[in-house]
C-alpha cells in the first residue's frame, strides 16, 4: 500500500517509506475480512493525505486503505479510501481519499490495509519482482465489511504478513 500525501506548507517531508525494498522476495494473501496496521514514526509536521495506493498482484473482492493516529490506547482513522473493487493484475492501484486530511504531529501513525477476500494477492514491485514486505510492529483485527473509526490497541493481534507501505508527496 502506498500512501500519496500532500505537504501542508510546513512540511518537508517528501517520502515516508515504511519498509524497505530489500525486505525480500514474496506476495501474499490477507485473511478474509482482517485489518492490517503498520505503525510509522511520528511526524514533525502536518501532511494532508489525499491518495492512498497498494500494489495488486491478482484482483479479489474488495480493499479498504487509510491511515490512522494512535492516543498510546487506541487508533483513530485519519482518511480512508473507503471500500473499493480491488483491480488490476500485476499493477499499483491507487485510490483517492474519501476526504483527504491532515495527520496529527508527534503522534504515532498507523497505515491500514483492509481486505474482503483471501483470493487477493499483492505486493511490491521490485523491477518486475512482486515483493511483499514481512516486517516488524505489524497488528492486526478481524473487521467486518471495511476499515472502522477507531481500534482499540489491546485488541489488536501482532501479526508478520503485510502488505507493503510506502508513502510519497504528490
């Protein structure tokens, strides 16, 4: 999943890249209806969120992207995509925020990526290699049809099967 963002004028930043591309060389399935989070480092300035993008291997069912803002108890969405027919085969799909929004500032931040069906595959392009990243501080939910408000933390499950995240300026 990448995340398109908009620098608010104080911002400088340009790229969050939430894992790297020499992570390894896999693709993967999500679980049916499961939320997945990855944690970013906190921002030192605001960035308005206005695209969100994840990379599609093999098109199932439907995705659900955003990004959220963690009190230490619990996760709150920011922006989302909302629920869209995931598509393309081999591709970086990308889908506007419902209402593009700014990021809070010293806070913890989460990328989400929501799956309906366990027939999705995708990934990372890597030349023409799809990867998918297997990283670290990775938490999950079973959700029922999409990405919700809020998540509390504690019910949130580690897991090591991600999507891939990166994050750019448009």
């Amino acid at each position: 999943m990448s995340l398109d963002l908009i620098p608010s004028a104080r911002s400088k930043i340009s790229r969050l890249r939430t894992i790297s591309d020499e992570t390894g060389i896999v693709s993967g399935n999500p679980t049916a209806d499961m939320a997945y989070f990855k944690i970013l480092d906190p921002r030192t300035a605001p960035v308005l969120i206005a695209k969100l993008s994840y990379y599609c291997i093999t098109a199932a069912g439907n995705v659900d992207l955003g990004v959220y803002w963690s009190d230490g108890a619990t996760i709150y969405r920011i922006a989302s995509s909302g629920l869209i027919a995931a598509a393309g085969s081999s591709v970086v799909q990308t889908l506007d925020a419902t209402v593009p929004a700014s990021t809070p500032v010293g806070v913890d931040l989460y990328a989400a990526f929501y799956a309906s069906s366990a027939s999705l595959n995708y990934g990372r392009a890597n030349g023409t290699t799809p990867i998918l990243a297997l990283g670290q501080r990775m938490i999950s939910k079973a959700t029922a049809t999409s990405l919700a408000a809020s998540y509390v933390l504690s019910g949130l499950a580690a897991t090591n099967v991600i999507p891939w995240f990166d994050a750019a300026a448009v």
